[in-house]
C-alpha cells in the first residue's frame, strides 16, 4: 500500500510562533492552496503579550492573514477599507492625537506627511551617496578579509546599512551605534514587558532631544550655506503642497520610524542575497558572467525572500475576502513573502533565477504596494548592487562555513536570517579598486 501522502492542517501554522519560521515558505505554499484567508485565535499568552504594552488600546484576539497576490494587492491598494493608523502589528495601538505619520497614518495625515518625507529620499538625493557606500561597503570587507570568516550580519550587513541610514538622517556616522540602539529599542517596544517599553521610551525621548538640538543646529548650519539638506533638515524645513510643517511631535514619529525601519530590513536583505546566491552557484555564475544583470538580480532576491514578511492592517468596516466575513476593527495581515511566491502570478515562483522578466518582477510586493510603499526603497536596492557586487568580486571563494548553521529570525514580521556564517580562502581576497 503506498504511502498516504498527510493531509495539511491550517491550525499548524500560529504566525506569532518562532517555531514555523524554519519552513515558513512551505506553510504559505499550502495556505494559498488550501487556507488564503488563514485565521488564527491568538492564546492567552499571547493576548497577554499583546495587551501588557503602554500604547496599546483594546485587546486583540484574532488575526486574519491573506497569502494570497490578489487578496493582498487589494488590501494594500484600498487604504480607506485597511487602516494603518492602528499599528502595523497585530496590537491595536493607540492612534495619534495628530493622525499620525507615514506607516502609522491614513487619509490626510498621511499624504500629508509622505508630501514632506519622500524628498528626503528621492533617488536625486540618494544617488550622489553611490561612492561614500562603495567606500564603506570596501572598508567593511577590509576589516574581515584576513580572517577568512564572518556573520553576514553582524560584520557587514547591519554596520553597512546602520552606517548609511545614520548619515542619511543627517547624524554623524560615529553615532551609528546609537542609532542602531534606538532602533532595537522603538522595535522592542512591541515585546510586551515592561522593560522593552521603557527602553522604547527612553529612545523616543532621545530621538525628540536630538530633534530640539541637533536639527536646530543643522537647520542653521543650512541656511547658512555651511551644511547639505539631509532627512532631518528635509523634515524639519519642507512644507507640504498647503505650506503646512511638521510640528516637533510628527517630525520625531517620522524620523524614529525612519529609524526603525532604516536599516533591519536591507541588512535582512543583503544576508538572504548571499545565501540565495551561494545556494544557488549557476547564479552566481551567470552574475559574474553578466553583471548588467545585477539590476535583476536584486529585484529576484527581494521577490523570493522578501525581508519584510507581512504588515498589519485594520477593517475600517466589514469586508468579504475569499468568501471569509471579517466585522469591523479586524486585524489583516498582507503576506508580502507569500504573495511573491503565488503560482498564479509568477512561473516557476521556486525557481531562484536572476535573468527573469522584469516586467514579472515589477509585481513583487517586497516594499508593499500603494500608498504605503517603503519609502526607503531607492536606498535599500542601490545598497542590494553595492552588496552583491562588491562581495562576490572581492572574495571570490566566498561560501557558507559547513561547520556552521545558519539560523532565522524568529520575529513574525521579518522574513530571513538572524546569523548567517560565510568562510572564504584569505589569500582570494581582490584588493579594493582605487
């Protein structure tokens, strides 16, 4: 009698459990077939998790989640049915007394507040940033060369993107660490401690001190001719299409948000790269043979393993999805990383291949869709070229260390690795171009 092939239970996924993270894609893959409306009854301690949190308003006891490219493009492409200004996460939060700003904002607010950041990081200011990255990312892969090993992460993708994401903002880059400390803790804030919330809250009141001090001195170090715009100068000095301002307290929301998600997931990004590449070796191969691919190459990695594995969204009414009723107030998770995997959309969604039509990566959902795509973006793939290039032509034996194991990201909304070890041969190592 052959074997009985098991038959796939939806309840084994809890989406808020480390434990599915080893194999998630393998639970999209089933739910889009068998489950794409996935709706999971949080347990108690998990309620209690949610709950035990300053910002947080109501209890939360449920979570629907759409794996779906259709389900998801619609929830993201209708802001008025699926609100942000709730959180993005499965907690309720307490909306802004000021309607919020950019992902934590909807309607007014937040066009209001995309008007005045989206110049900070256009491509027109991101591009002249190209040799100061290239210089940094060469600088990182100096200080690792000799010692022919190295986490991905730790050593080179978050100094990398920490370090660009605090010159962006208009710090010094001495201070990468400090901001990369304010991050962790606006992101533990959600970690349902006491704790964590204290630690986010002395961050939050760091971020609005250097504000006061720091982006005054800046604004007039501008105005004065002696400095360039940067994100804070941009976000303290630009007046939407009305000639309104930022008050103090939206330009500390936007500029701890751009904090916050700056710079986890690039690192997630360039870490997922390097394992998809040294996983796949006729890739590789084919982006030493072609590099003009790189451009493809980047946007084949966001698709197949979105760093970003979904975003929370509220029902501002009852809704209908997949023949699934969802009352007011529901939270919806979109699946980013499912959706880029939907068989219904993409060929071959498993097959890992840099030369893959454009026109068919320009469907990804990586960065989200609409009004709330990531700012961000511009950044994040101009540092996903720099990356893969630099690391491939400079350690050419760059492999995965076999003595070592990878392992994830157990938080629900990232979608990668946590420790990713790589070893190469020393004595490969090209020196920096001049």
């Amino acid at each position: 009698m052959a074997d009985q092939v098991p038959v796939y239970d939806p309840s084994s996924y809890d989406p808020c459990s480390p434990d599915v993270k080893p194999n998630v894609e393998e639970h999209f893959a089933e739910l889009r077939q068998k489950c794409p409306v996935h709706h999971h009854r949080f347990s108690e301690d998990q309620v209690k998790q949610l709950s035990d949190n300053p910002f947080v308003i109501g209890q939360v006891d449920e979570m629907y989640s759409l794996t779906r490219y259709r389900d998801i493009e619609e929830c993201l492409m209708n802001p008025t049915l699926y609100l942000s200004a709730e959180g993005s996460g499965p907690e309720r939060i307490r909306p802004p007394e000021n309607g919020g700003t950019l992902a934590w904002s909807d309607g007014a607010a937040h066009k209001h507040s995309r008007r005045i950041a989206q110049p900070a990081v256009s491509p027109k200011v991101i591009a002249p940033l190209t040799p100061m990255l290239q210089e940094r990312i060469d600088d990182l892969i100096d200080e690792v060369a000799q010692a022919g090993r190295m986490d991905v992460l730790e050593d080179f993708a978050v100094p990398l993107t920490s370090g660009m994401l605090t010159y962006l903002l208009g710090l010094p880059v001495e201070r990468a660490e400090e901001v990369k400390q304010w991050a962790m803790a606006i992101l533990s804030i959600w970690g349902g401690d006491d704790e964590a919330a204290r630690r986010g809250a002395e961050a939050m009141g760091a971020i609005s001190e250097c504000v006061t001090t720091w982006g005054a001195d800046r604004v007039a170090a501008v105005r004065r001719g002696e400095a360039s715009p940067d994100t804070l100068t941009t976000l303290l000095m630009t007046p939407d299409a009305q000639g309104s301002y930022f008050s103090h307290e939206e330009v500390v929301q936007a500029f701890a948000q751009m904090i916050a998600g700056g710079f986890e997931s690039s690192a997630t990004a360039i870490a997922n790269g390097v394992y998809l590449f040294c996983t796949h070796p006729e890739e590789l191969r084919k982006l030493r043979e072609r590099p003009e691919l790189i451009g493809t190459a980047v946007e084949e990695v966001l698709r197949y393993m979105a760093p970003i594995e979904g975003l929370v969204r509220t029902t501002s009414t009852e809704v209908t999805v997949g023949g699934v009723e969802m009352k007011k107030g529901t939270k919806v998770r979109a699946v980013f990383a499912s959706a880029n995997m939907d068989e219904e959309v993409f060929t071959d969604p498993r097959q890992f291949r840099i030369d893959r039509d454009r026109v068919e990566l320009q469907k990804h959902m990586a960065f989200g869709r609409g009004g709330h795509v990531c700012l961000g973006n511009t950044l994040a793939r101009q540092e996903l070229k720099l990356a893969f290039t630099s690391l491939f032509r400079r350690i050419p034996t760059l492999e995965l260390d076999p003595d070592l194991t990878p392992t994830r990201n157990k938080v629900m909304v990232i979608h990668g690795f946590d420790y990713l070890p790589v070893r190469w041969d020393p004595a490969s190592v090209i020196a920096r171009e001049s």
